[in-house]
C-alpha cells in the first residue's frame, strides 16, 4: 500500500486583530516533506503516527509538508493558497497511492475562504477519485461543514479538552484506516447537529462524564468504530459554525444517526453548564484581596492568545492599580514595542513606559508608568507539560508595589515558571494575573491558595448571543434560546 500524508492547521478566530501569513506557519512549524521532527505538533500526530504503522506494516509513507501557525486572526489569502497548492502538488507526484491521511485542525479561514479545510479536502478528493480513502484528524474547535463530510470517507477529532489525547486519536484515526484498506471494514459517517454552541472543557462536570461515555460506547458497542463531538469554535464567524457530533460505524448508518442524535441531544440538554463560573474584574478583585493567604490566581480567561487574542488586554490590571493594591505580579501583557524601549534601556533603568491594550477594542487602555526595569532575557521559555512554550524577548518590569512581565511572542499563561524565568518567584506574591482559559489550572493549581476564573472586558467574542456575527447560523443556542422549536 501507498499512503500520502500531510498537515495544514491553524485556528482562525476571525474577531482578532493578528492577521496572519506565511512567516507565522514558519514561527510555529513549518516542515517540506521528511523533515517533520519525531514529536508532533498537535495537528501533525496523523503524520508521526503514520511513520510507526507503515512501517509496521510494510507500506509505503509519502509524507508532504506540514504547516501549523499558533491560533491567531485570518490567514492571508496569498499562504493559504501556497500552503494548500504545494501539498496538492505533492499528492499528485506521489500518484498512485491507496489512501491520504491528513492532519488538520478545522476551524482555519483566510481571506476568501471560510473554509480552508472543506477547500483543501474537495481538491484531494478530485485528484484521488472516489475510489481512495480519504481521512483527517480535527481539533474539536473546528467546523465540521458539509464540504468536509462529502470530501473524507471519515473524521476523528480529539476527545480532550485540553487536547491531552492529539496522539491517541491518530492512532484511532490510522487503526480504522488500516482496517479500511484491508478489507475489514467500510466506515460510515453519521452526523447530527445539535444547534448549539459552547464551551466544553473536559476536565470537569458535565463534559467529564459525557467524553467518558464515549470511550466506554465505543468498546461496548459492536460495529460502532469512532464517536467525536465537534465542540465548535464561537469566534469563528462562519457560515456552519455550531457544536456537531460524529458516529463513525463499520456500514451501520441506522446505528451511527440513532448514536449522534442521542449524544446531541443530551448535550443540548446540558448547555449553558460546561464551563466554570466566572466573575468580572470587580469582582474578581475583591475576592482577591479577601483571600487569607496567597498567591490569588487570576486568570483573564478570554483574553487568550491561545484563542487567537493579542494578550495585551489591560482591564483587571488597570482595577488593581486604581485601588493601590501591591504584592501582584502580571504574566503576561505582550507588547513588542514596549520589549524593544526596555531593552534600550537596560536593566535597572527607570523609565517613563506605555504598555499594553494596543492592540484591540474592548480590552482597556494602555498603562502610563515610570517604571523600573529590573530583568530583560532574550528568547524567554516556560514549561507546558513535559515540553517549552516560547514566549519571546521578554522584560520584567515594576512600579508601586505591582511586577509586570512584558513579552514580544504571543503566549498564553501556561505554567508559573514564566516568572521565574524573569527571576520572580510566582509562590513570593499575593496576587498572580495571568491569561490562560483552561490550559493554566494543572500547573497554577499546585502553588494557588485560590483560584478566580474573571471574564474582562471583551477581547473575544465569548458570548455568542451579543457577537455581531454576519455569517453564522442564527438558529442556534444562545443565540436564539429554543432553536428547536418554532
Ligand atoms: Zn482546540
């Protein structure tokens, strides 16, 4: 057997400021064919994995380029079409081949095409014919449109959020596959829309329980081969964006429409209670300042450059400093030129600064300070999980009492080793702020006394009733509160 694999992901939230071309996929990952490293990059599992089976096997792996740009505003027409042209260029000179696996994310729009993944998939399918398999690994934060369903035989998307389980789902991905085209089976796809859309992080209840019920059919279950829930992605204004699910079975439609719709319906029957409550930056404040010991995590939940955010949102900054309140310290505000003043500067320099909320509406108004620069470190790091996340040339900088961490590469609060990369020790404040939805709690929840979620401002189009949208469906919850009636 011949497999062509290859990748093109990222994740567009069409509200945000950050555009994006060709030299944010090269800052992320960008790999021509054969030089994907052995670890993969979230949406590239399909390609690693692929190394391990074919070889396994005895098949042959074609492998094309692989592109991932960090979540970010739309792509530019002009990369997007580069991208997607050279791996279908690629696939035509690796003809012929029995199957193309792909690694994608699904929620990608660049100037002209609201579906990037729908686009890319009809375009395999019309070079292959209707004969070759055609599958692709999601991130559930994606849209699942009807291009897409027609275009791949099937579709697996990650089951955990946070995306703990990238590498487990392209396995599942490759083991149907390879059953596939060995004869063993014949995938079907069902799918169901629940007309909703939310947010559904699968460390907690109700999600917790919903995601386990699907491992736990999908080995009870003869003929029942994958089950995904296509959470949806809010800040993506696109024409089919919503919450969907996916019944993958060995020719069994009937199981597959009866297995999506139960599973739907149950979760429209739970919306509104995935996510954990959460507090404006009042409050937020107020609770910190109660607390009998520290540190307070704050986390700006929305304003998340792992969500495609600038992250230089200011609004719970500018709350602490209008009370006076000391023994904070900030990680991270991005702000690029303001990296460059202080490196100029040098350490241990004082200097009248402006910093942050440049980047957006709805997210504060820069902060005017003398400030003291205390510790400047090129190509900063902090930890997230067993690897590092890159978050630039960064300063750290102070003023009445309040530490701040200016930093030049987007990133999103992952791990208080942030801080102490600067040289502060996150355990030594009262109050830590930091920008992170969900990603955050496993690390911060070892050092927190307390931890308080606070919605500020409105960086992100977190409340789908009040986003001016101009292209997503309207008949969905909460948009309209009962889309099944009427
Ligand atoms: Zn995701």
């Amino acid at each position: 057997m011949r497999v062509f694999t290859a990748a093109l992901a990222t994740e567009t939230n069409t509200f945000s400021p950050i555009a994006v071309d060709k030299r944010a996929f090269e800052a992320s990952l960008y790999a021509r064919p054969g030089e994907h490293p052995a670890t993969p990059t979230l949406c590239t599992a399909p390609i690693t994995v692929g190394r391990e089976v074919c070889a396994r096997e005895g098949w042959t792996l074609i492998e094309g380029s692989a592109s991932w740009a960090d979540p970010a505003g739309l792509v530019a027409r002009a990369t997007y079409e580069e991208l997607r042209d050279e791996i279908l260029e690629q696939l035509r000179a690796a003809l012929p081949v029995d199957a193309v696996v792909m690694g994608l994310h699904g929620a990608m729009v660049a100037q002209g095409y609201d579906d990037c993944e729908g686009d890319l998939l009809a375009r395999v399918r019309e070079i292959v014919g209707p004969d070759v398999l055609v599958c692709a690994e999601l991130d559930p934060h994606s849209h699942l449109t009807r291009k897409r369903v027609t275009a791949a035989d099937f579709l697996v998307a990650f089951k955990e959020f946070p995306h703990t389980d990238f590498v487990d789902r392209a396995r599942d991905l490759w083991a149907i596959a390879v059953r596939t085209l060995k004869g063993e089976i014949k995938p079907v796809m069902s799918v169901f829309d629940p007309r909703m859309i939310d947010v559904f992080p699968t460390s907690r209840q109700p999600m917790r329980g919903f995601v386990d019920q699907l491992y736990a059919l999908e080995k009870s279950e003869p003929n029942l081969l994958s089950l995904s829930v296509i959470h949806g992605f809010m800040a993506g204004d696109v024409p089919e964006m919503g919450t969907k699910i996916i019944a993958l079975t060995d020719d069994r439609e009937d199981l597959g429409d009866t297995l999506a719709e139960r599973l739907g319906r149950e979760l429209f029957a739970k919306r509104g209670t995935f996510m954990v409550p959460q507090v404006n930056e009042a409050e937020a404040v107020e609770q910190a300042m109660a607390a009998t010991s520290g540190p307070v995590v704050i986390a700006d939940v929305w304003d998340n450059p792992g969500g495609g955010t600038a992250g230089d949102a200011t609004v719970i900054l500018a709350d602490l400093i209008r009370r006076g309140i000391s023994d904070v310290a900030v990680g991270t505000i991005w702000d690029p030129i303001a990296v460059q003043i202080c490196f100029a500067a040098g350490e241990d320099a004082e200097i009248p600064l402006r910093f942050g909320a440049k980047s957006a509406p709805h997210t504060g108004n820069p902060i005017d300070r003398l400030v003291r620069v205390n510790r400047l470190v090129r190509d900063a790091q902090m930890r997230f999980g067993d690897s590092y996340a890159p978050f630039g040339d960064a300063a750290w900088i102070s003023f009445d009492g309040i530490d701040v961490i200016l930093n030049s590469t987007r990133a999103q609060s992952f791990d208080p080793s942030l801080f102490s990369a600067l040289g502060i020790d996150p355990k030594s404040r009262k109050i830590l702020l930091i920008k992170s939805t969900n990603h955050f709690y496993d690390s911060f929840s070892k050092i927190a006394f307390e931890i308080i979620y606070c919605a500020a401002g409105k960086p992100y189009p977190n409340k789908p009733a009040e986003t001016a949208y101009r292209k997503a469906p309207r008949n969905i919850w909460p948009i309209v509160e009962d889309p099944w009636g009427a």
